[in-house]
C-alpha cells in the first residue's frame, strides 16, 4: 500500500471512530441503562475492529502517520 493510499484510510477510519463516538453520545442521552450497555458493547466492538484491522496494519507500516495518542513506545 502507497502511503498516500494508508494516509487517507487512516483519516477516513479515524472520521468514522469519531461518528461512532458521537452516536454514543447522542444514543446515551436518550436510552435506559441496559440499551446504552448495548449501545457501548456494539460501538466497542466496531471501534476495535476499526483500530485493529484498518488503523493498526497502516500504523504499523507507517508509524509518522499514527496520531500521537495512538503512538506507542517502542
């Protein structure tokens, strides 16, 4: 993969983290504590499968395009 290629997946992922975050948001507002634990579980699970599949791999190629707070010590 062209890194201009892993640099745009990486923003478009992280674009779609941030959705998922504020539908959580707005979702809590609204929702008994037992639709906002499924809401959290299900938000969870496509927000780590975002971060390991998509962001993690372009990372790993690519460490100069992680964000800082995603940037590990090695």
């Amino acid at each position: 993969m062209k890194q201009s290629d892993a640099q745009t997946i990486s923003k478009l992922a992280l674009r779609a983290s941030d959705d998922l975050n504020s539908i959580l948001i707005e979702l809590l507002e609204d929702a008994d504590a037992e639709k906002i634990a499924e809401y959290k579980k299900l938000i969870g699970s496509l927000l780590g499968e975002i971060y390991f599949s998509i962001l993690r791999p372009i990372y790993e190629l690519y460490p100069d395009l992680a964000p800082e707070e995603l940037k590990t010590n090695r």
